[in-house]
C-alpha cells in the first residue's frame, strides 16, 4: 500500500517513473488508486485491511463483469462527490454543507472556518496526507484554490518516490500487489465524553492521596528522577490559585507521574490531563490500543483502565485529528474549577525521545485560555526507551521545569507553537 497525491491521470506516470528505479522483482506490476488521500484507519492508526479488500473484491467483481478479470485504475471522477475530499473535509469541520464547489470560494465567509477549525482542517490534512502546514502557513489561505495549490505544491515524482523507497527497504512487493486479510478493528464513536465527575470533592480528596502516598513514592523508589529548575525559579513560589497550562515532552506512557513528582504539592494535587481521544475511547470499549498488543482485539480489562485512568489522573480526551472544540472547552472549564491542564503538544509518544513538531491547537488553546503556560521537559528517559536499558534507579532521569510564560492577545497562534516548542527544547538540551 503505497501513498501518492497528485491527480489520479499522473498515477501511472509516477509509477513508471519509479518503476524504473527499482529492481524487477520489486517494481509495482498491478495498482489501483483509493479515492481518497489515505485509506481507512483504526483508531490507532492501522490500515483496516478487511475494508480495503472487500472494496478491491469489488471492483475485481465489477471488472470481470464488463469481462476482464483485473482490476482497472481508478480515478477519482468514478467517485463522484466523494472526489473533492479536501471539500468535504471540511464541511465535515465547519458543520455546514456547502452548495459551491468553485475554487473562489473563501475558507472564512463563504465555507465558515474560524481559527480553530484551520487548526483542525490542518491536523486533519497532516493526518490524510502527511503534509505539515508549519509556521501558520495555512492561516494565510484565503481560498479554496490557494489551499488546493498548496496541497499539490510537491512534485507527484518525489511524493511517490518516498513511497517506492519505502517498498524497496520492506524487499517484498507482495505488499504492493496484494492485501493481507485481519480482523477489523470496529470503528469507534466519535462522540468522546468528558467527565466532570473526578472534579468532585471525593474523587479530588481520592487523587491526592493517591499521588501523595502511592504514586510519588513509587516514582522515587523506582526511578528517583532529578528535579532541575533555574536558580531563579523557586517552585514554591507558583500560585496555585492561577491554574496554568503545563506542556512537556512525550515520550513513554509514564510521563505524567514524571512529571507530577516535579511539581509543588498544591500543583501536582489539581491536574487535569489531555491524552489521545483515541486511545481512551479504545480503552472504554474493551480494546487495546497499545502498538505493541494485538490492538484492536477486544481487551477485557480496557473499561478498567479507563476508569482507573480518569479518576487517578483526571483525564480527558484530545483527539489528534479533529472535533477539538469540546475539548479546549473542557480544558477551559477545567482551568476554571482550578485545575492545571497538562498537554503534550506532540500528539504522540516519541519513539527515539527526540522532541517532534508540536501540533498547531496548543498554541490556540494558550491564546484562548489567556492562563500562563509552564513548559517543561523529561531527559533521559528516551535514551534508556532506545537503548533498551532498566530503568530502576538509573541516576540519568531529569525532570526539567521551565520558566512560567504569558502570551499577549496580539500574539499568532503559530508564533506561540513556535515559543513553545523552543522553550521545551531549550530545556531539553541546556
């Protein structure tokens, strides 16, 4: 299964193109175009291979009825409507369907996206078709045509040839031909809920004393981490009656009780935390979405987790490709009983422990909140991770705390991602 953007008449070109730069046995014999930029996915991102096959039977099927018996190329006109993706995409965003179809067509009047929703469509592009829109770059589109051209401002020949190479390091083109068959993970509602039950006192009165006598001995029995902060910082002096922001580093699934042993009691004691809407719906429906278990099969203790989850550490879902509305207001409310939302504003864990590009909607949620934001960083941890090497008291742990940062109303939401990915990774490297 290889990825290719451009139009689907240029498809066979790049093929042939590629074709010619790979060994016989490797190059792509059969290939038919999926109507949209990227195939089905699970919630964790596994191609759903059960749904693929069936649509390549099918038209296999419809082949051999006009009487052949391969499968023919498809283009994106025999989908009709479904052809103008990028179109649909984002009605799906604004939640209004619009009747024009013309490239004239203003993304703020005429199709209705407001700054969160060009955060949205561009998380939701980047997801699709792998395409990052740094710098604000997509908050300069004005129209659908200037957001088509830059879509397609790569050259098809160098999108596909990445995607040849990737077939040439797997030294199998089976893969290219054909699709293996799996159990489908079932798709999951995209309805996310957020709880306001751990807000109350119980559960409050539960967390703390969880984390006060479980959790931060554990921590330090365990790994005994490092507290770094600059001479200038003292951390008793946060206010806890200004909740903040906390944004870090992503690197293992225990980065928040890392993190929380850093910080000041009457800080660590009132935290909400923002995790993947993904990975907690899984959960809540009895599957597992961790990439190293059989994801997607059913996974009885997954309730459990969630529960234990969103008590213990106050959760919430943040999804990673969309519909973030509900969850900057849950992060707003949050701020306002409150409570500290800590966010990690890679999206994702890092394999290698290097710090990714941060994703647009942290710099939104900063700007809107108007709260400061406390960035701080997690070193050590993603060399021990690739390294392979035991944790347990290893003495190379550091937990980093930043300085507190405030953000002026005049300020983009891009040159706030961008402060903040080099706060954290000043901290990292210093």
């Amino acid at each position: 299964m290889l990825a290719f953007r451009g139009p689907g008449e240029q498809t066979a070109a790049a093929i042939e193109r590629a074709n010619a730069r790979l060994a016989p046995y490797q190059r792509l014999s059969r290939w038919v175009l999926w109507p949209e930029p990227d195939l089905p996915r699970t919630a964790t991102g596994k191609v759903r291979r059960k749904a693929v096959a069936a649509w390549l039977a099918k038209l296999q099927s419809a082949a051999a009825t006009a009487g052949t018996g391969a499968a023919h190329p498809v283009n994106d006109g025999d989908f009709g409507a479904s052809a103008d993706w990028l179109l649909a995409l984002i009605a799906q965003i604004s939640g209004e369907t619009q009747r024009g179809i013309g490239d004239e067509l203003r993304l703020t009047e005429d199709l209705h996206l407001d700054s969160l929703g060009r955060v949205q469509l561009a998380a939701a592009i980047e997801e699709r078709l792998g395409i990052t829109t740094e710098n604000g770059l997509l908050d300069q589109v004005q129209t659908l045509g200037e957001l088509r051209r830059l879509l397609s401002a790569e050259p098809e020949e160098e999108a596909f040839s990445r995607s040849a190479r990737s077939v040439h390091d797997t030294g199998s083109s089976a893969a290219a031909e054909t699709f293996a068959l799996d159990e489908p993970e079932p798709s999951l509602p995209v309805k996310y809920i957020y709880p306001h039950w751990p807000w109350s006192k119980p559960f409050h009165w539960l967390r703390a004393a969880f984390v006060e006598a479980f959790m931060r001995p554990l921590v330090w029995l365990l790994a005994n981490p490092r507290v770094v902060a600059p001479p200038e910082l003292n951390p008793a002096e946060l206010n806890p009656a200004a909740p903040m922001l906390i944004i870090a580093n992503h690197v293992t699934a225990y980065d928040v009780p890392f993190l929380e042993y850093a910080l000041p009691g009457p800080i660590r004691r009132r935290m909400a935390v923002a995790m993947s809407g993904e990975m907690l719906e899984a959960y809540r429906h009895f599957r597992n979405p961790e990439p190293l278990q059989p994801s997607g099969r059913f996974f009885l203790p997954g309730r459990l987790y969630y529960l234990l989850m969103t008590a213990l550490f106050n959760v919430f879902p943040l999804p990673r490709r969309r519909d973030f509305q509900p969850s900057f207001a849950h992060a707003g409310k949050a701020l306002d009983n409150g409570f500290n939302v800590l966010v990690f504003p890679e999206g994702t864990r890092s394999a290698a422990g290097e710090l990714a590009r941060f994703r647009p909607g942290i710099g939104l949620l900063a700007k809107q909140s108007g709260a400061s934001v406390l960035p701080m960083a997690i070193r050590g941890l993603g060399e021990l991770k690739t390294g392979s090497r035991r944790w347990f008291r290893s003495g190379t742990i550091e937990v980093v705390v930043g300085q507190p940062l405030r953000f002026s109303p005049a300020e983009t939401e891009a040159a706030i991602t961008a402060r903040l990915h080099a706060e954290v990774e000043k901290l990292l490297n210093d």
